[in-house]
C-alpha cells in the first residue's frame, strides 16, 4: 500500500485551476508526504507534460486527481434563466459569457495517460469510476483513490476495487466530492463521517475537510484515518501556482460558504459579492455553469472569482511546501503523544 511508504501522513490535495504545480507536488513527495497534480480542466497532453514534469523533480511517488464525468440530470430551463440573469454581470465586467456545454473533462485521454505513464496514485473526484476502469490501472501499477462524502459511496468505490478512499468532510474548501449533483448536499463533518465510513469499510482512508494544523491531523489518526489531505493550507507556499487574488483573499478571517454560483457544483469559498448575490438562483448544472461564469471569474475583480477556501483557511501561512509536510508531521506526533501522556 502506497500509505506504508510514505515517511509523513500528509497528502497534499490536488487543487484544479492551477493550484497544483509541478513544483508543489515535488516539494511534498520529497519531503515525505504525497504530492497529487490536477488534471481538471487541463488536456490530457498538458496531463502528460506535467507528469513529465514532476518526475525531473521527484523520484517520490505522487498522484494524479482525474474528474469523474458528470451524469447528473441538467434542468436546462433553469440553466437558461441563470445565463439571462448573469448578463447584468457580463456587462458589468464587459465581457461575454461562456458557452454553457457539457463535456467529460477529456476522460479516455486521461486515463489513457496515467495508464500508459504508470502513475504511482490515481485518484478520481465526482464519481466511482467502472471496475474495468480500476481493473486497467491496477494492471499499469497504478493505486486507485476514491473521493467519498458518505457511507453509501464508500461502499460503493470499495465494492469498484477502490485501494484507498479520501473521506471529505463538509468542512473542505474547493467542490464537494459527491458522486451525485443532487440536493439535499450531505453536510456531515469529517469526524462523524470518518466514523460511518469506518463502520462501513474496510481499507485505507485518507481523511479531508478543515485541516489546518498537527493536531488536526493527530485527531483524524486518532479517528481512524491512515493519512491527512489538506489543500487550503498549501495555497499560500511559493511552488503553488495560486491566483494573487486569491492569496491575498485568503489572509484574512473570513466566512465561507457552499455554492453552485461558479460552476454548477456544490464548492466552498469565501464569501463574496458574486456567491452572495446568485448562491440561490445557480442550477446543479456542472460543467455548464463553469463554462458559463469563466470570463466572468477571469476579469480580476476578487468580488467575481470562484476563491475556494477550507473552513479554516485563515491558518495558511507562506512557508515552503517541505516544511509544512514535516511540520504539521512532526507537530502531530507530538499532539498525539501529549494526549497520551494526559491519559495515561
């Protein structure tokens, strides 16, 4: 199991949009932990130029985060309204909005890719992927990592042949992981929902959702989890590729919100003009709606951006990716060896 050989518990998560580099992934997989590229909403060419990439700068293993295709039933009419009532913002900003289409994020390519570059982890996000799918990569040497937010999912990636699962808590930044576009959103913490999946699974979890510091990732050890994902928290290190905008948003305390206002999924960010104001009139319309508010995201007014951020996002400090991953590593331990020294 690929956990075993990692000398710190810590998975970097893969942040689509440019948040994972290259740079970021390496920096993690050298210092001990698991580094994960993004391949949402990038060709499976830039895919493979990545992986290329990261293997100059690393000998250690990593993963790559594939989006599983959206099957969700779209309400076109209410996807028409939205686009009528985003006009006001598309003048606003002088640009015109985006095509709303659907698309499955270049899925064969994908795997394809990760299939033939014999990627050490791959994990998928917005679905279970088809038992032949893992079948094929396990056959490549890859690992197969499923997202999960509920007990019903992890049953369902397990029984798929999944090796390992992310259990994400509502607490998260950037999309839910669900495998359905539907409400009600399942808003279960991490630690409640670490404890149904573990009643209901038996294999290695990774757990995600607001983890912030060492201790965090002591209680989710604690809790059952074999490893901690946090992705917020590597926003502001020098390697990530994040936004300006976005890394001064992140700063400051502030409130956050789960939203289909950006791109038609349930995702969570700071509160801002742009999530306020649509939040209640957005469809469950993915990628539709991504496609729709993308030049509106990209006309650089941090009011209009899609700035997704994790519960506890005002713990994010600058400090390189490394000493982050033996940091919150070594501040774990000790968290866990003082909990057992109160209770001894």
């Amino acid at each position: 199991m690929f956990l075993d050989e990692l000398r710190h518990p810590i998975v970097q998560a893969p942040m689509a949009g440019g948040g994972s580099t290259p740079a970021l992934v390496a920096a993690v997989s050298n210092a001990g932990g698991l580094g994960f590229l993004a391949a949402g909403y990038l060709t499976a060419d830039a895919v493979r130029e990545q992986i290329h990439a990261t293997r100059e700068l690393t000998d250690g293993p990593f993963g790559v985060n594939i989006f599983v295709p959206d099957t969700s039933r779209v309400d076109g009419p209410a996807l028409a309204r939205y686009r009528d009532r985003l006009a006001t913002e598309a003048r606003r900003y002088r640009v015109e909005l985006g095509e709303a289409f659907d698309d499955d994020d270049g899925w064969a390519g994908k795997l394809a890719v990760v299939r033939e570059e014999r990627v050490p982890v791959v994990s998928f996000t917005f679905g279970c992927p088809d038992p032949g799918v893992v079948v094929e990569l396990r056959d490549a040497g890859c690992a197969v990592v499923v997202t999960v937010t509920s007990a019903d999912e992890a049953v369902e990636a397990v029984a798929a042949g999944a090796d390992a699962l992310v259990v994400q808590g509502a607490e998260a930044g950037a999309h839910r992981g669900t495998f359905h576009n539907v409400d009600p959103i399942d808003d279960t913490g991490l630690l409640p929902l670490l404890r149904k999946v573990c009643t209901a699974v038996d294999v290695p979890l990774i757990a995600a959702g607001g983890l912030s510091a060492g201790a965090d990732v002591a209680a989710v050890l604690v809790a059952g989890a074999r490893a901690a994902q946090l992705g917020t928290m590597f926003l502001l290190c020098p390697e990530a590729g994040t936004n300006p905008l976005h890394r001064a948003a992140l700063r400051p305390a502030g409130r956050t919100a789960v939203t289909r206002a950006f791109t038609g999924r349930p995702a969570r960010g700071l509160v801002n003009r742009f999530l306020a104001e649509h939040s209640a009139a957005a469809p469950a319309a993915y990628p539709h709606v991504h496609h729709l508010t993308r030049p509106l995201r990209a006309a650089g007014d941090p009011e209009a951006m899609s700035l997704w951020a994790g519960q506890a996002h005002e713990f994010a400090r600058e400090v390189p990716a490394a000493s982050l991953v033996v940091t919150l590593a070594a501040d774990a331990r000790r968290a866990i060896d003082e909990a057992a020294r109160r209770f001894s």
